[in-house]
C-alpha cells in the first residue's frame, strides 16, 4: 500500500458542513489523529520527518481552518463530536490523539468526552494551558490570548495578516516571521529556506479561505474551554522543550497539578518548533502501543 499525504481530502459531516483532513502513512498502522497548531492546516506534518512507513495519521482541519468549513458557534468542547463523526465514516474502530500547541486543548476535549475505549492515548506537544495557568500571559502565547480578549482589534490585525501572507512571496514572510518572533538558537537552525516554505505554506493554507478559524480560536483559548482538567482520567503524555521561547516551559506546572493521570517528557535544549520536528516519531510510536 502506497504512502501519503493526499493533497485535498474533504468528508461530509450529518449537519451538511464539511472537514478537511490529510493521511499521512500506511493505513495498516494503527489509526491517530492529528490536531494542528495555530496557525496550522492539515498540511502541517509536511515539515516533519516522519517515517510513512510506521504510522498512519489523519491530519485534521478544525471549522474554517483550511479548506474546513465554518460552523457557526463553535466550541472546544464540540470537537469531539466531530473527531467520532470523521472516525466512523473512516472506518476507523480505535484511535489515539496528538494535539500540538493551540491543538492540544481540543485533544484534551476529546480525553475529557470521549471516556470508552474507543480512544486510546492522546499526547500533547508544546502545549497551551488554560488562560489562567502561570507563563500564559508571557511572550508569544501571551500575546495570542491577548487577541483573542480584543475580538474587533484581533478581526482587523487577523485581516490585514492574511491578506499580506497570501499576496506576499513565501520567502519573505518566511524572513519577516523569523526576524520578529523570538526563536531559541535549536529553532533557528532547524529553519532552512526550505523548511521555511513549507512553514508558511502552512500559515498560508489554514487562511485560504477566511480568518474564522484564527480568530474564534484566539478567543476559544483565551476563556474558559468548557471542561476542568482534573476530570480527565485518561492518561496523557505531556511533552515539551525547555526552550520553548513560543509557549513556556513553566506552563507544565499547571498540566503536572491538574492533570491525575499523566507522564511528563521535559525534553533539554529543544524549542516550540524542534520538539515536534526531533521527536513526532517517538510520540506517534508512544501512542501507537
């Protein structure tokens, strides 16, 4: 059986709306679905190194992400809903989660709804914490639940961003993001041109067709996102870099208190962008078994 990604992969929801997804691997693996960042697209996995030939990913677009349509009103806590909806119509029995960065709250969502069996494992990477966990206020992160407490400002900036991503030269908005956002030097050597392009692309994609998935996420994160941790019993793997300069490392302070049941993986001298690029295929691996 032939290795993936498919470049357009779009399935039907009951409510006539539509999610956008992408297969990475061999679908003799076992089944995990993957959660992209903010921004992100299901595109994401593109620039990571993964080894096709030991998993099977479906690569998910949250509503107006992508080439996902809107939904009206939504909320974290209806992401679940959909993640089984998605399942059935693959096929798909059983199944862990990875959520990445602003993904992880919606994995933890499926950790705190979906209770039987059916989900196996769920791992977060680099992960947002709840608005009010310590190091949410700081630095990149800080300024993202910022935007989303500004809805009006936030539509105008997400605006104006977008229409400059999609008419700009990939290149250029690949040098223009690396000179402004603080990057820890492991980051910064992990960016080649090329791996640059591809980041961008995946900005480029998540906006196609709008900026609804950007800006109600921002104010998703930065609110109460519909559930308590410490109501999760599933276990979950928490993993991040301790020189992540995007979400702190600090951060993991609040998921060690009110997570039950979770395993910490600190990894040493890796940043927001590295952990996932050095270690995705140990994660997958992890949650496979």
């Amino acid at each position: 059986m032939k290795s993936f990604p498919e470049k357009k992969s779009l399935i039907k929801l009951r409510n006539g709306n539509r999610i956008g997804y992408a297969i990475y691997g061999n679908k003799k693996n076992f089944p995990i679905f993957y959660f992209h960042g903010w921004p992100g697209s299901r595109f994401e996995l593109k620039n990571i190194p993964l080894k096709k030939k030991k998993c099977f990913i479906i690569a998910l677009e949250r509503p107006g992400y992508g080439i996902s349509d809107p939904i009206s009103k939504f909320k974290i806590l209806d992401w679940p809903k959909i993640v089984l909806e998605v399942a059935n119509k693959l096929k798909i029995k059983k199944f862990s989660i990875i959520g990445v960065s602003g993904g992880a709250p919606f994995a933890l969502a499926c950790a705190n709804t979906i209770k039987n069996k059916r989900l196996k494992s769920i791992a977060i990477v680099c992960a947002l914490a709840p608005n009010k966990a310590k190091g949410m206020d700081k630095g990149r992160v800080g300024m993202l639940l910022n935007f989303g407490r500004k809805p009006f400002i936030s539509w105008l900036i997400f605006n104006f961003l977008r229409m400059r991503l999609l008419n700009g030269n990939l290149e250029k908005s690949f040098n223009k993001w690396k000179n402004k956002i603080p990057l820890p030097e492991i980051d910064l050597k992990l960016f080649t041109m090329d791996r640059g392009r591809r980041l961008m692309e995946n900005f480029k994609e998540s906006v196609k067709h709008g900026i609804t998935g950007v800006h109600r996420d921002a104010n998703l994160y930065s609110n109460y996102w519909g559930f308590k941790l410490k109501n999760i019993k599933k276990k979950i793997f928490v993993w991040h870099g301790d020189k992540d300069l995007t979400v702190p490392i600090i951060t993991n302070k609040y998921y060690k208190k009110k997570l039950k049941n979770k395993e910490i993986f600190i990894k040493p001298n890796e940043g927001h962008f590295s952990i996932c690029y050095n270690f995705m295929n140990d994660i997958i691996q992890q949650v496979s078994e």
